[in-house]
C-alpha cells in the first residue's frame, strides 16, 4: 500500500505557472506508475497526465498537452505536475494517483489506479 500527498496548489493569474509535488511512502514507489488527475466543481475527475515507473513514457490529456510537464524522482519518491501558461479552465482539485499494473487502454479513467491523495487546490484567476 501506498499513502500520497500532494502539495504546490494555490491561486495563480491567468498565464502563470504551478509545480504540484506528490510525496510517496509506505511501498516501493518505483513499483508504480503515478497519474495527475483534476476535478473541478461539478465535474467529473479528469485525467492530466501519466509517467510510467522509469520515468522513460509520459502521456498527457490534450487539454493540457504542450503546457504541463510530469516527472518522477524515484530517489526522492516524489511525482510533479510543472503546469504552465495556466488558464481559468485549469481551476480543480488536483490529485496524484499510483497504479501497479502495466500501461493498458484504460490508463486514463481514474478507476484504473488504486491510490489515491487528498488533492491540492489550483485556482486560476482571469
């Protein structure tokens, strides 16, 4: 089992740029793949982003693809979400999410990882 915590949300201007970290512990972090997932009022939860266990493969939602960067540090067992040129439809809660099975066709639902954070508020102001 795996605990997440995530931090580095706050509230940013239109055009501005967040790094969201997620803090791993209690397994071997690099036994997991780590997502990027946001919610926003009245929304369902939505994939961001995915980094494979090496950190060799990443994959984002078009809707941030080009402005967000993840990346791992398995040293450090930390997962970051760099989001860049924010915008007001970026304002969500943002959670990290682990999965321990290999990369299939589903690796955008949120039912596919087992782990779960708190979430860390991003509020983008126009």
């Amino acid at each position: 089992q795996v605990q997440l915590v995530e931090s580095g949300g706050g509230l940013v201007q239109a055009g501005g740029s967040l790094r969201l970290s997620c803090a791993a512990s209690g397994s071997t972090f690099s036994d997991y793949a780590m997502g990027w997932f946001r919610q926003a009022p009245g929304k369902d939860r939505e994939f961001v982003a995915r980094v494979s266990w090496t950190g060799s493969s990443t994959y984002y939602s078009e809707s941030v693809k080009g402005r967000c960067t993840i990346s791992r540090d398995n040293a450090t067992d930390t997962v970051y979400l760099q989001m860049n040129n924010l915008e007001p439809g970026d304002t969500a809660v943002y959670y990290c999410a682990a999965d321990s099975h290999r990369l299939g066709t589903m690796f955008r639902s949120a039912g596919t990882y087992q782990y779960w954070g708190q979430g860390t508020q991003v509020t983008v102001s126009s």
